[in-house]
C-alpha cells in the first residue's frame, strides 16, 4: 500500500510544479555621497565573538539627490574581527540636511579582505516631509578608504525594480 501511495505522490508532484515568469534582476540608483570623517580605532579587546573595536565618527558632508548637509559628530561605527577574517561593521550615526533635518542612518555590513569586498545595508530613519522616501526603500552601500585615513567614501545605492 505504501508503493502505491509513494507512486501516486511522484507522479502527481510534477503536475503541481508550476513554471514562473523570469523576474528582472534589480538595479541600483546611486542617490547618496558622504565623505565621512573618523578619529583613530579605539581597541576594545576579544570577547565572546571575535575582536571588537568602535571608530568614532567625527562629522564630514554628504550630497545626493535633493539633499545634501553634513555627518554630524558623535557617531560610531562598531566592528568586530571574527575567526574566519571576516569583519562584521554597524554603524550608527546621523546626518543634518542643509534645510535643518535631522536623519539616523544605521549601517550595517561586511569587510572581506581577499578579494577586498566592503557592503553595508544602510537603513535611513527620516522624519515626515521632503525626505521622508529614505524610509520607503532598500539600500546597499559601498565604502571607500580615502588614501591617508582619517575618513571614508560610503556611497548610497537605491535597489530599484
């Protein structure tokens, strides 16, 4: 009896797979620019997950699209090393527009040294009004040391599609 069952069950899952539509792959908008600048890594230790260090975020300017202004001071980007060479990042810190608004960006992601690969997922916390699209979409970033340190490039891409 259980052949039978068996049997009726293979036979009958191919009529229930059905075939799908190929989806357009996403792309992505670059609608942000900020050049980001930090104060020297502050060493934390080992712990329970790997090395943990914070770099605090100093300030810098940022400028996109309908919006531009500057990284305001007091952010930090908090990173831990883990065994298997993969650093873990998130950061938090805001940003004021040049008409006075006030956005908390918390920005999480992966360094991978070889092949160098350095993506976040920025997620932006606008309030109401002109920029309030920030809230509405899925981000990826990219972040580019600038020679000589003391500050990074994290560009803004909007998934789109």
């Amino acid at each position: 009896m259980m052949r039978y069952l068996l049997l009726l069950l293979m036979l009958l899952c191919p009529a229930t797979i059905q075939a799908y539509e190929p989806v357009p792959t996403p792309g992505l908008r670059l609608v942000l620019q900020a050049r980001v600048t930090v104060d020297p890594a502050v060493e934390v230790g080992v712990s329970d997950h790997g090395k943990r260090r914070f770099i605090p975020i100093t300030g810098g300017t940022f400028t996109g699209e309908g919006i531009k202004g500057e990284v305001m001071a007091g952010g930090a980007d908090w990173q831990i090393d883990r065994p298997d060479g993969v650093r873990e990042i998130e950061a938090l810190y805001s940003l004021r527009t040049d008409d006075g608004a006030v956005i908390i960006v918390h920005n999480k992601g992966l360094s991978v040294p070889d092949p160098r690969y350095l993506m976040t997922v920025p997620a932006f916390h606008a309030p109401t009004g002109k920029y309030e699209w920030l809230n509405r979409r899925i981000f990826v970033g990219r972040i580019t040391p600038v020679p000589g340190g003391g500050a990074v490039i994290i560009s803004v891409f909007a998934a789109e599609g």
